[in-house]
C-alpha cells in the first residue's frame, strides 16, 4: 500500500476524530448559554414553562452547530496538527520526503466535505426546526406577534396587477394587520395601481382589507383616478398570487429556509416586489461554506506545524486562534456591507473565504518552502 495513502488515512482519522469532537463541546457549550438566556427570558412568563424552553432550545441545536462548523474545523484542526507536530510524526513524515500538499490534501477535502454535507443535508432540516423555535419563541417569549406585527401594525406589498395592467404592479400600504387563521386582514388600506412605466392608474382607499383565497377583498373602497371624481364606496375583489404563507416567510428570518429552497423564494420576493439581499446573501453563504471549511483546515495546519524546537509554538498556535476570529469579524463586516447593497452578495460571501484561503496557502508556502 503506498505509504501516502496510509499516511493520509492515519492523519484524516485523528482530523475527523478532533473536529468533531470540537462540535460536539462548542455546540454544546452555545447551546447551553442559549438556553440560559432563554430560561431567562421566559422567568416572567408564565406560559413559558421549562418544558417549552427547553423544546425551543432543542430546536435551535442544528443551527447553532451550522455556525459553529468552520471554527469547530479550525480549533480541532489546530489540535490535531499541534499533537501530530509535538510527537514528531509529522516531522518524520517530512524528513522521509512526504510533502506537506501530500497529506494536508486529505484533511482539506474531509473539512470540505463537512461542508457540503451542512450545506445539502443539515441545512433542510436546521432551516425547518429553526422556523419552529422562531413560531415558539414568537408565541411564548415575545410580544411582539411575529414577523407580522412590522413597524406599529404597518404593512407594505408590492405584486403584479393583471387587472388593469397585465405589465403593472399594485403597491398595498396597510395599518393594523392581524393574522387570523389562514386570513390576513388590515385596516386602513392605500392600493396604488401603477403601469409598467411606473405612471399613477389609480389610487384606492378602503377601511378594510382582507387577504383569502387568492384576492384582496377591500371594504367601503373608493377608487380615485387623475382628474375624476372618486367613485362611490363599495367592495371591491383585487386578484393577487400572494398568500399568507407567503407574505409571513417574505418577512422570516433567512436562516428558515435551506439551500434548497432559497432559489425559488428569492424569484418569488423579486416578483412580489420585495427586497431578496438578505435571502441572497444567505444563499450565497451556504454555497461558499465547504470552501471555508477547507480555509480553516489550512489555516490550523499552516499556524499549528512549527516544530516545537523552533520555539514559539504556543504564541503561534495563539495566532492562529486571532487570525480565525480575524476572519470571522471580517465575514460579519462583509454581511453588513452586502445586507446594505453596499457590496454584491455573491462577493459579500465569498470574499472572506477566499482571502483566508489566500492567508493560508501564503503560511503553508513558508512553511513548506520557506
């Protein structure tokens, strides 16, 4: 058997053992300042019984360990390439002609493959228990009423109105919006009908507005026409392909929904009229984490393979902590600028992995090569 092979599979077992091993602690460690804070917020509550939090807490287990992967990667990977170091086996790798590319390769594609299995299998099902801890947390620990209750009770939509204009759109601007059921009703409800150039139609006023099987039904509305009179009150039925699921997930956090999912809600809110950054952004970064798993095994390798004669080696191994949550500042300074437009998403969430990939293949070259 070829001695790299062995090597690589000998070194990938201690990697897979230590990483995950390191999810395992991290994840639970969160988890449980996550259920404090819970155990905490619901002490006033008296619906919110231990059994609840303690559900809510279960449920947001998934994705806590999604956001902990990457570092899980690189503070077991240091570890593992600090014992491997410190008793000289991969020292007598390299002395006996093994190249360092060799046997990190092995490592770098089990951490990207960790990735991807977040990406593809645990993402489905962290965006679903995600989504029901967030209903459980909206009914037992908030007051708030939910995604719905926006900006005192105000609600603005945008969708297509094929009712005086296959080309334009109607914008709904509504106060006092409840959720009853499957209805969704609003008070004090504006529809602007506007054509594909963006030019006023119409303008209708209604006391009330409720939103059921497929259409508006707007109560004592008025419709108001440049240079008419306003028509006289009554009812009137606006055909829409908005549901109430779909404007309550236009406003969920997300993190509910997989990489699955993502691609057809964000065509959705872009039909709808709303705003897909933060969806796209979220898209974008479920996509790039096998790249960043396979960043953070190299970054471990190239700041936690010093030879202990060298010296230096805890104040390296210390770098390499600094430089992974370096990297996870500059992830989150880059989610702010691509959640703000300021950045494309696409850039926002490849960026960081990219130029740690960078970082890492520099101090390897040194190392390697230096």
């Amino acid at each position: 058997m070829n001695i790299v092979f062995t090597l690589s599979v000998y070194i990938v077992r201690q990697f897979a053992l230590a990483v995950l091993g390191m999810l395992l602690a991290l994840s639970g460690l969160v988890a449980m300042f996550d259920f404090i804070e819970l155990l905490r917020r619901s002490a006033s509550l008296p619906d919110a019984t231990f059994g609840i939090v303690s559900q809510i807490a279960l449920l947001r287990l998934p994705y806590i360990a999604m956001q902990i992967l990457p570092f899980a990667v690189l503070l077991g990977g240091i570890l593992c390439f600090w014992r491997l170091t410190r008793s000289s086996e991969l020292i007598v790798a390299r002395a006996s002609g093994i190249s360092a590319w060799e046997f990190l390769a092995a490592p770098t594609l089990f951490a990207m493959l960790l990735g991807v299995i977040a990406t593809v299998a645990i993402s489905p099902v962290s965006s679903v228990m995600l989504a029901r801890a967030e209903t459980m947390e909206n009914a037992y620990l908030r007051s708030s009423g939910g995604p719905l209750a926006l900006n005192g009770g105000q609600l603005w939509l945008r969708q297509s109105d094929r009712v005086l204009n296959p080309q334009g759109v109607a914008i709904i601007h509504a106060y006092g919006v409840q959720l009853k059921g499957e209805q969704l009703s609003a008070k004090d409800v504006s529809v602007f009908r506007l054509d594909g150039s963006d030019k006023l139609l119409a303008r209708i006023e209604a006391t009330q507005a409720t939103l059921a099987s497929g259409a508006w039904q707007l109560d004592n509305a008025r419709t108001i026409r440049p240079d008419q009179l306003p028509d006289v009150p009554q009812q009137i039925e606006m055909p829409t392909d908005l549901t109430v699921n779909r404007v309550q997930e236009s406003f969920a956090s997300p993190d509910t929904f997989s990489v699955w999912a993502l691609p057809g809600f964000i065509e959705l809110l872009e039909r709808s009229g709303f705003s897909a950054i933060r969806h796209r952004l979220q898209f974008q970064t479920l996509l790039a984490l096998p790249l960043l798993c396979g960043t953070m095994s190299l970054l471990a390798a190239g700041f936690s393979m010093r030879p202990a004669r060298r010296g230096g080696v805890a104040r390296m191994i210390g770098s390499g902590v600094v430089a992974g949550f370096a990297l996870f500042v500059v992830s989150k300074v880059a989610e702010e600028f691509g959640q703000s437009g300021a950045l494309p998403p696409a850039l926002a969430a490849w960026a960081p992995a990219v130029a740690g990939l960078l970082l890492s293949l520099a101090l390897l070259l040194h190392l390697e090569d230096g």
